[in-house]
C-alpha cells in the first residue's frame, strides 16, 4: 500500500464522452467506477489568477487509472456532483517502490 492511499478521501467515478450513432449528440458514459483518491483545492494561487478562475479548481491524486483531459469525475456518493478534468500528469517513484500516482486537475461543472 502506498502512502498516497492512507489519505484517500473521495470514492468517484469517470465518465467517458461517447457519441452516438446516427446523431450529432454527445453524451457521458461510465468508464470507470468506484475509484478512490485524495481531493484537495488547487494552492497555486499565481495560476489560478492568471486563469480568471480562482476558487473553482482541485486537484485528484490517485492510483495510475485511465483519465483523459474532459472526462467527466462524478463524486460516487453524490452523482449531481461533476468536475471537468483540464489536464492529468503521471508523477513516477523514482526508488521503485508503489509511489507512482496521478494528479488530476480538476474544475467543478
């Protein structure tokens, strides 16, 4: 176990865009389901001014899982609640040990 997943405090789900035949209309379905990761508020302050969005960004560390720059992640506990993923980045254990992890920013939708 790493020590990433001592901190785990949101249990979450990835929606995935898909389009359906014969139609122009695009819609979320579930790719991944019952995930688990350590939610916290962006603190990067000089970056969220520059973006105009101060306040409304997090970040999702998790275990190296399949997400994609717009997916959707749907809080598992309250489905109403969605965040728009901008932008996932891999962070390698460079000891080889169970470190390698993904920060996953987030804005809520």
């Amino acid at each position: 176990m790493s020590v990433l997943e001592t901190f785990y405090n949101f249990k979450f789900n990835v929606l995935r865009k898909t389009t359906a035949t014969d139609t122009s209309i695009d819609t979320y379905s579930t790719h991944l389901s019952n995930q688990n990761g350590v939610f916290r508020p962006v603190t990067d302050v000089n970056q969220l001014y520059k973006a105009g969005n101060q306040g409304i960004e997090y970040k999702l560390f998790c275990k190296v899982i399949d997400i994609r720059p717009n997916d959707i992640i749907q809080n598992s506990n309250n489905t109403n609640e969605k965040y728009g993923v901008i932008g996932v980045q891999t962070y390698e254990d460079l000891e080889g040990g169970e470190e390698t992890h993904l920060e996953v920013r987030i804005a809520k939708k």
